[in-house]
C-alpha cells in the first residue's frame, strides 16, 4: 500500500527540520573549534613568553505503567558494538564541569525554570547543552511524544527526531552517569532516556512532574539536572490533560511541544 499524502509530507517536514539543525551544528561546532583554536593559540603564546622568560631568567590544561522505563520507543541504530559511543558524540567538555541554567517554554502557556549539572553528569550534560545550544528541541524535534501518569511513575519524554519516540539523529553515547542508587526520581528530575544498552543515550529525555520509582535493576538513567522554578504550571497546563487514550502511558492527550529553550 502506497503511504498516504500525510505520512510524505511528515518525512518531509522531519527531513527539513534535521537539515536545518545539521547546518545549524555545522555553524555551532565551527564556533567551537575556532574558539578552542584561539584558546589554545592563546595558551602557546603564554607558554612562549614563559619559557622565554626563564630562559632569561637563567642568562637573564519504555516502557509500560507500573514498571516504567522511561526508554526510547525504539532503540538508536548501531555501528559500533554495544557498550560503545556510536557516532559524533558531543565532547563531554563542553558542559565545562559547571551548573547550567535555562528556561523551557511548552505550548506557549507553561515556563519551567532549570539547572543542568554538568560535574555530575559531563557527558549527558554535555549532550543536552550541544542539542539546546543547536535548537534541536524547539525547532528540530519539539514534540513531547510520552506522558506517564501512573501511581509510581509521573513523567513527561520529550527530544524524540521524528515525534513519536523514534528518529536517529546519528550518535548515541554512555556511560551512565548520576544514576539514583534508590530507583528514586523526585519530582523536577530531568534525566537522559534510552533504550536497553546504557550507551543508547542519545536526544530523549524525560522530567519527572512527582515523586517517580523507576525499576534500578537495568542500571537506571543519568540524571543531567532538575527544575527549579514552573512545575506546578507543567503540571495543569500539560500533565492534568493525560493521555490521548486515557490510558497511564502514552501519547499527551494535547500534543506538547517545546516552544522556547534558553540555556546559558
């Protein structure tokens, strides 16, 4: 059966949007390599007056309810064998072992303030900070495709390519990092998701909007900050809505996207 008008206008649109943001990280990681260039030119010549100095001197650096897992609808495509970085995964640098702080805006109606953590998780960090910094998630991939509303697991997932928890952006990444060793994720966790190998980190991610217990015995998931300000708007303007089927996990019963993402 041939795919209907819909479906090819939507690869389409998915197509563009990652177009935009490759050529968008071509011009972002072109800045990065200039600005380490410049740094580092900038270290030699310190080092050339130093070392002339003491010469001188001396002549003169996924799941379902109840046991959710907050994981990918699907799994990234591999090159490398599991356990591996696939991909031109992000510098773990970049996060600069430093707190990072942002505002998230969904629909228009509903602002969260954040903090990422980048000396407790550099590399996720370090992911999240390179996809925000490039607009993948409010320009490439918007959309909030999961909400659970379970008892024990209250979560929104957002970063998925193609709007549905699928999509390979090309690289994929581990290890785990500030994983929880309760299975206890409080309510404002923002935290990396993935499928079953620790290294399909990749562009998922998920915001706990209550107290949420996710099953530890596969290693749990990386944890790069928590919301500090807005989680009660999350909750009424995207969370009370549930699911488009009623159900304690699936699709947001109002689509949700993210319309603005700021983080310095």
């Amino acid at each position: 059966m041939a795919p209907s008008k819909n479906v090819e206008r939507e690869a389409r649109e998915a197509r563009e949007r990652l177009r935009r943001y490759n050529a968008r990280q071509s011009v972002h990681a072109h800045q990065i390599t200039r600005r380490r260039r410049d740094n580092i030119l900038a270290i030699a010549g310190v080092l050339v007056v130093a070392g002339l100095a003491a010469v001188t001197q001396v002549f003169y650096f996924t799941a379902g309810p109840g046991s959710v897992t907050a994981s990918p609808s699907a799994s990234p495509a591999y090159t490398a064998p599991p356990g591996q970085n696939n991909g031109p995964v992000p510098d773990k640098g970049l996060a600069e072992g430093r707190t990072w702080t942002g505002t998230m805006l969904f629909n228009d109606v509903a602002a969260i303030t954040f903090d990422i953590d980048g000396a407790a998780a550099p590399q996720a960090a370090s992911a999240f900070i390179y996809l925000a910094q490039g607009e993948y998630y409010s320009d490439a991939a918007p959309v909030c495709h999961r909400l659970t509303t379970s008892e024990t697991a209250k979560l929104i997932q957002c970063g998925s390519l193609n709007g549905d928890g699928t999509g390979d952006i090309g690289w994929n990444f581990g290890p785990l990092e500030n994983v929880p060793a309760d299975g206890i994720y409080p309510a404002g966790t923002i935290a990396m998701a993935r499928g079953a190998d620790p290294y399909s980190q990749s562009t998922q991610f998920f915001i706990t909007y209550a107290d949420t217990v996710l099953d530890s015995s596969t290693g749990g998931y990386t944890v790069i900050g928590k919301v500090t300000g807005g989680l009660d708007q999350l909750v009424s303007q995207i969370a009370s809505k549930g699911t488009a089927d009623g159900g304690e996990d699936g699709a947001p019963a109002v689509e949700v996207k993210i319309t603005s993402l700021i983080l310095v």
